[in-house]
C-alpha cells in the first residue's frame, strides 16, 4: 500500500495517478476536509474557494487533468481586469491605450517594461528574443538590480517596488530576478483588446475536487487524520502512525509521498528544508453592492492589505445568489506583524475602514458577512537561489528507500506556486514510485507507460508553468 500524506491537491493528484495505473492508495488528511487551499466556502449559490484561485493559460496540466474527469467544458476563460491604485485614483491596465495613458512612467519606461514582458531584451539596440528563455541565469540577481538594468529606474521606483513591499514586505530585496521574471511569463497572456485571460471552472474549483475524490475513491481518503509517525527498516518505508494518543493507529506502507508542507516532512523524517514561507490573511467581503470596476486592484500605498480582488467582477455575481464578493488579500512575512495577530473583528474594522478611506463611497455598513482564512505557509519566500534549496521528488538518498516528496517547496511550486505545480508535482511522485515498482517488477495492475509530458518537463529543469 502506498500511504500520501496531505489531502490538497498535490497529495490527490499523487493518487489519483497512482491508483489509474492499479496500486493500492490511502491518502490521510489531518484537516476535516480535503483541498488545502483550495478549501471552499459555501453561498447562496456555488462554493467559493477561501484564498483566491484562478487559471493562467500557462497551466497546462491541469487543464488536461479537468478533461480527464470529465470537466473540460465546465473551464471557461475569461477576462480578468487589472489596475492600480496609485495617490487615490485607479488605473485600468489591461489594453495598450490605458497603458499608454498611466501617468507614473514615462513612455520610455513603459516601451522598456512592455518588450520585458514580452521576453524581449533591448540593451544594446539589438533585440534578443531568447535572453530571458533560462530563469536559472537570474537565480543570484535581485529583483532592483535586474529591472533596473533591464528597464530604467522609473519602472522599478514607480510600477515594480510597490507591488514587491505588497508581496513580500521586507523581504523583497531577498526575492530573486528569476522569480520576478517567471511571474511576469506565468501571467503573460492577453486580449490586447480586453486584458488578461483567466481561467475558472463553472461551479469553482470545488467540482475539480470532488471529481478527484470521485476517482481516488472516497474510501482510500481519511480526514482528520493527521500522520504523526514514519517508521523506517533496513530496506525503507515500514509503516505511518496516524493520529495520537490512544486512537493512533499503525498503517503499514510500502512507500509514502508526504505532500505537505517541509515542516510536515521534517517532522516525520528529520529531513530539513531551508525554504522559508510566508503568510497569508486573506479576507472574503460578502457586499450588498460592487466595489469598483476592476478584478484584480493592486494597491501601491502603505494599506493593510497588497490586492482588493472582486471576484464578482470576474464571475457574475449571479452565481453566488447575486451577492458581491470581494476578497482582501495580505502577506505576512513574521507571525508577530499586527494583520497576524489581530482577531477577525478587529481586522474587519481596519480593512473596511482603509477600504472606505480608498472608496468614499463605500459604506462599511454594506458589508453582510466578512469571513478571514488564515495560513502560516501559503507561499515560499523566492530568494535568490531558491533551487539551490528545493526538496527532492525522490528522497531515497536523502531519507531512505520509498520517501516521496510533493509540497510546495518542490520543484513544481518553481518559480511560482500553483494548483497546476501541486499537480506535477504529484504526478512526479507517483510516476517515480511506478518506475521504481517497475523495474523491480511489481506492476500495480495498470500500465506504467512512459513518463507523462509534465514529468519529461521536469526533469529536464522545467516544470510546466
């Protein structure tokens, strides 16, 4: 039997994988309920995941996952509007002419931003459409240094820094060029005409879950069920203690993909990640009335919060029993920052009331329901040489025999994290552990096949971002 630790996407994708190809899976998850954070809340209408989730055309493994279980046709793509809110006006970015019309760069900063996302490097008078092909070659450059020498000065002063103290607060000069440049290609695509091209599932990303547990089968999935123990022999994996006390129990395992965070890893094996993660508060404003006009704000003041994201102005309201919703998204980098520690009424008074100040119009008294979901680890810090620091698929040199590794602080989760990361990195373990039984001729029932193109991607350095 192979054991998966963690229930998010990574640890479902690791076995629905393996259970296509036959093998025996359980999968044990210490929360009540599977997904992560893709975890959902419910409305009048469809669930609505409690951090912000969308698709990027660049995603696509698990757009050929949704065909797989049947929901292909329930992906739809849309427009995602995009601006900023700079000295209390927002500024559309989404088409050329609103480009154009952004006050805070000069038409020469913005000539050299726009040939930057588009891959195309302009030093030296000579376009080079293949400087920016290899992330690797940035994992030692700071993000100032990079734009700067990329760009100009105003570009990095006036349009990136802002949104780099939004994400990543005191941390950002620790936070590589590669990263700022696998972000900028990650959300690459546009309409010219329209903005960016986003994608969400009909119903959210609930059905997507539901439709793994479907094929995983609901009776190889355990919630609240946190592993607490790995036993290791001579020869690898032995067995999983799951839960504590007098209800622990022993599950005997051949292998085990721990997809968790590396804390989980660490705990259970010793095995020691020098990744550090950042914090997420992210708010939900359930609202009798629209916000603004825009999806996705960024905020370039000192607020309490990095993006107002309405999400009602993505997803028709419609589907949520015609409310407007409204998440409030904040990074922590320290568990002792004020947003932290505040409890959810105090942090509803804050926000709403820095909201109000950025909105006149808007009426805090508006708000119906204001719900908060908070994650110690929601993203990795990408510091300047971050592969140097990332966790194996296969950890038998590092472990023992049998140790799989798919959280986010693998490769996939590089140099971005993603629903599609935690995919392929799933798929990575269970391809590895069907190569392994394999060779040593333990077919699982079904057939192994070839390595899938997302595996091929990662193993050759990429991994299908």
């Amino acid at each position: 039997m192979i054991g998966v630790v963690g229930g998010g996407i990574a640890g479902l994708a690791a076995a629905y994988r393996l259970r296509k190809r036959g093998y025996e899976v359980q999968v044990f998850e210490a929360s009540d309920q599977v997904g992560g954070l893709a975890a959902v809340y419910e409305t009048p209408g469809d669930d609505i995941e409690k951090f912000y989730h969308h698709l990027s055309k660049s995603e696509e493994t698990i757009v050929e996952l949704a065909e797989e279980l049947g929901l292909g046709d329930d992906l739809e793509w849309r427009i995602g509007k995009n601006a900023y809110y700079v000295d209390g006006v927002v500024h559309p970015l989404d088409t050329a002419w609103q480009i154009a019309a952004y006050p805070h760069m000069s038409l020469y900063d913005k000539f050299r931003l726009g040939m930057l996302t588009q891959g195309i490097d302009v030093r030296g008078g000579v376009p080079d459409f293949d400087a920016y092909d290899d992330l690797s070659e940035y994992e030692h450059v700071g993000i100032e240094e990079f734009v700067v020498e990329h760009t100009t000065r105003g570009v990095y002063e006036n349009f990136v820094d802002p949104l780099l103290d939004g994400k990543f607060g005191d941390r950002k000069h620790d936070v590589s060029a590669a990263w700022f440049l696998g972000r900028v290609r990650f959300r690459g695509e546009r309409d010219l005409l329209r903005g960016e091209i986003l994608g969400y599932f009909d119903g959210g990303f609930r059905p997507l879950l539901d439709a793994l547990v479907e094929a995983v089968g609901r009776e190889n999935i355990t919630t609240d069920a946190p592993v607490t123990g790995l036993s290791m022999g001579d020869d690898g994996v032995e067995s999983l203690t799951v839960g504590t006390g007098e209800a622990a129990e022993t599950r005997e395992v051949d292998d085990v993909v721990v997809a968790a965070m590396p804390n989980v890893l660490e705990g259970l094996t010793g095995y020691e990640c020098d990744i550090d993660f950042q914090g997420a508060v992210c708010g939900l404003v359930t609202m009798e009335e629209s916000l603004m006009d825009t999806y996705w704000l960024n905020v370039a003041h000192d607020a309490p919060f990095g993006a107002l994201i309405e999400h009602t102005n993505f997803v028709p309201k419609e589907r949520y029993g015609g409310q407007h919703l409204l998440y409030v998204a904040a990074y922590v980098q320290d568990e002792q920052e004020d947003i932290w520690r505040m409890d959810d009424e105090e942090l509803r008074r804050v926000w709403l009331n820095e909201i109000a100040d950025m909105f006149p119009e808007f009426d805090p008294a508006s708000v119906t329901e204001f719900r908060v979901a908070r994650n110690p680890r929601a993203a990795p810090v990408y510091e300047r040489g971050y592969l140097d620091l990332v966790v194996p698929y296969d950890l038998s040199e590092e472990v023992g025999e049998g140790v799989y590794y798919a959280g986010m602080a693998s490769e996939a989760q590089y140099p971005e994290r993603s629903l599609n990361g935690g995919i392929v990195a799933g798929y990575e373990c269970a391809d590895r552990i069907a190569e392994k039984r394999a060779r040593d001729g333990e077919g699982g029932g079904g057939s192994v096949g070839r390595r899938s193109s997302a595996s091929s991607a990662a193993a050759d350095g990429g991994s299908r971002e």
